[in-house]
C-alpha cells in the first residue's frame, strides 16, 4: 500500500500531486478520527461520570438531587421462574447504600430491522455496548432497571427474530448472560409490545413476552428496606385495539385491586423506600378511562398512585429528561424521567439515570450523560465526502 501511494505520488504532476498529498493528509484525519478519537471521547466522559453524592439525604436539593420518603410498606413475590427474572435478593454495601442504574429506551436495533442501512444498525448498538460496558466497570452498580423500549421493533418480530433480538441483547448487556438472575429488572415498552399509536399488541407476542422477562406487573423485594414496583401503563396510552391490548389493562387493574392483599415483609428497618418503575410516564396516560377506587371515580394514573403510594416514580418513553410533582390529596411523590441511552432517538443528550438510597429509605439521584454522537458522525461524513471527491477529481485529472 506504501509503494503503491509513493509510486502514485511521484508519478504525478504538480497539481496531482497536491490532491494526492491532500487526500493522504485526508485519510490519516479519517484513520485518527476512528481509532483515536472514539476512544479519548469516551475517556473524558467516563472520568466524569460518579454516582449521587450521599450526603444531606434528609434534606431537599436541586432535581439533581431529590430526596424521598416511603409511604407505605408492600411486599409480594410471584413464585414463578421465567428466563430472565428477578430469583434472589440483595443486601446494602458495607457502607450502607444501595445503587441502582436505571437504563431507559436503548431501542436495540440488530441485524433484522431493515427500514435503516446496516452500518447504522451497526453504529447504534456499537454504541450501546461501548458505552454501558464503559459505565458498568466504571460504576459497578448493584441492580440495573431497564425502563422499556428495549428493543426497536420487539412487537413486529417472528420468532426467530426474537431470537436475534435476545442474542444481540446478551452481546449488548452481558448481564443478561450472566448466572446472577438477580442484577436486573426489565420493564416493558411500546416498542417491545405494541400498543402505541398504530402499533398492535398481539397474543402471540404479548404471551412470547411474558414468557421471556416474567409478569408485566411485578413487586420485588430488594432488600429489607427497598422495594420496586414494576408496572405495565403502555397499553393505557389510547383505548385498547386488540384482545392483547385489553389484557394488558385487565392485567394491571387486577394488580392494582390485589395488591393490598400482598403480605409484608417483616423488617428490622423502620423506614422503607417503595419505588414504582414504568415505561410511560403517568402523566402521560389515557384519561378517557375511569376505574374504582374506595368508592369513587379516578383516572389510571390517580388509581396507580393512591393505590401503591409509591415513594418515587422513575419512567422512560420521552427520551429527555423530566422531573414531575405528582400532588394527589395530603400527599405528593416526584417522578424522575430518564433520558435516553441511545442516540437514534435523535437526542443530543444521552444519559443513564444513577440513584444511591440510604439504608434509611432516602434516595439521591442525578443522570451520569454520555458522549455525544452526532458530532462524530458529522465528522466522518465531512472526511469522507471529501475524500471521496477528491479522488473522484484526481481521477478526472489524469483521464
């Protein structure tokens, strides 16, 4: 390759000889830009990246900082085993806290989605891996909650889509790999099942869901003090379109009216912190609806609240960041709303959402950001459009 270049090179006129040395220059820029480059953006972003302070959980800070206070003290465990479930309990570190990385929306797009070029398929899950493998190592969180829309298109895959999908799911987050059941906890997405927009729920893929990542609908004892609530609210976006999508609803309803049935767990700790997870955010849901509660006529996101008193919400679905004040009767709970992880959602900014709660049942939150893609991006198509019109006037020149 050398002699071919200087041969190129030499052999030229004047003027040949600037495009070809302008190329080279070009090419080098390109060869830096992949192999230098990638790696030193996500150095300097992993040496910022640190879990909340634990300080001063007992008092309120700024939304990078939210204090919560359990409201009720739940517990239920389904006995039921699944290929990818929640099977063991964890306990507090030695120094007393609990960590918890919550993983919204990486849309995971593998060989079979067609409706985008390979390479940027490949791109996007690339960038997946190299950042929550880069974060995993850095952070060592003791559970990962992944807040649906896992996959891209979950709901329209065959079988043997799925298939893949699970495989590149592995490749991605090798957790799911892994002996230790007991590190994640999955939510579902609209993307995963349907039921948003003109996206069909269906039974086969509704059931074939269930099957792979357990109930949709799930209370997990953590440890002695905290406790998460998994709930499923995509089907409560619009009025259910499909036999699926009624189950869905009838589902959660049924969860909901049950759930003070659940038996307490006994605790030595006299502060418990419950955290409700869900894909869509509740103040997004469905209004039309209204259902029971004591007697009187609410709206799903009143019934979810009142119901489990949640001390914190934490949802996906929107891609960006938000915080909300839900204020229902005496009481009032913050929402947190993680960002994206995956660039494709056309976010500039990607980010994990990190939460470290006190053995006291408080919890101090702030989001851990990503580098950025688009820039890169944009500079690989800078470098290759020009390279490839420079060769392409080179070409033209010694015709």
């Amino acid at each position: 390759m050398h002699r071919l270049l200087s041969r190129l090179y030499y052999s030229s006129s004047k003027g040949q000889k600037v495009l070809t040395s302008t190329i080279l220059i070009l090419l080098s820029c390109l060869i830096f830009w992949c192999l230098v480059g990638e790696v030193f953006v996500f150095m300097q972003s992993s040496g910022g990246w640190r879990w909340p302070t634990p300080l001063y959980l007992d008092k309120v800070q700024s939304p990078d900082m939210i204090t919560t206070m359990p409201q009720i003290r739940t517990y239920y465990q389904d006995g039921s085993t699944h290929h990818y479930a929640l099977s063991s309990y964890k306990r507090l570190s030695a120094n007393g806290y609990f960590k918890i990385m919550f993983i919204s929306d990486p849309h995971i797009m593998c060989s079979h989605n067609k409706e985008e070029l390979w390479l940027a398929r490949w791109d996007a899950d690339t960038y997946l891996k190299k950042s929550f493998s880069r974060l995993h190592s850095s952070l060592k969180p003791d559970l990962l909650v992944f807040l649906g829309d896992t996959f891209s298109n979950g709901f329209e895959a065959t079988d043997q889509q799925w298939d893949d999908y699970l495989q590149c799911l592995e490749d991605i987050y090798p957790i799911f790999s892994s002996s230790e059941k007991d590190q994640f906890i999955v939510a579902m997405g609209d993307n995963d099942l349907g039921g948003e927009g003109r996206d069909l729920m269906t039974q086969t893929v509704y059931r074939r869901y269930q099957k792979t990542f357990g109930n949709l609908n799930k209370i997990f004892d953590i440890t002695d003090g905290i406790r998460i609530i998994k709930i499923t609210t995509t089907c409560f976006l619009r009025p259910p379109s499909t036999r699926a999508e009624v189950d869905c609803r009838d589902n959660l309803v049924q969860f909901l009216d049950t759930s003070s049935q659940h038996p307490l767990k006994t605790s030595t700790s006299s502060n418990h912190l419950t955290i409700l997870v869900t894909h869509v955010p509740l103040n997004k849901l469905s209004k039309s609806i209204q259902f029971s509660y004591n007697g009187r006529s609410v709206d799903i996101r009143t019934k979810i609240l009142l119901t489990l008193r949640p001390g914190v919400v934490v949802s996906g679905h929107i891609h960006h960041e938000e915080y909300t004040q839900h204020r229902l009767e005496e009481w009032m709970v913050s929402e947190i709303t993680v960002p994206t992880c995956s660039y494709r959602m056309g976010e500039l900014s990607m980010g994990v959402g990190t939460a470290v709660i006190s053995e006291g049942g408080n919890m101090a939150y702030k989001v851990n950001w990503l580098p950025a893609r688009y820039p890169f991006l944009f500079g690989y198509i800078v470098l290759g459009a020009s390279l490839f019109l420079l060769c392409v006037c080179l070409t033209f020149r010694r015709c």
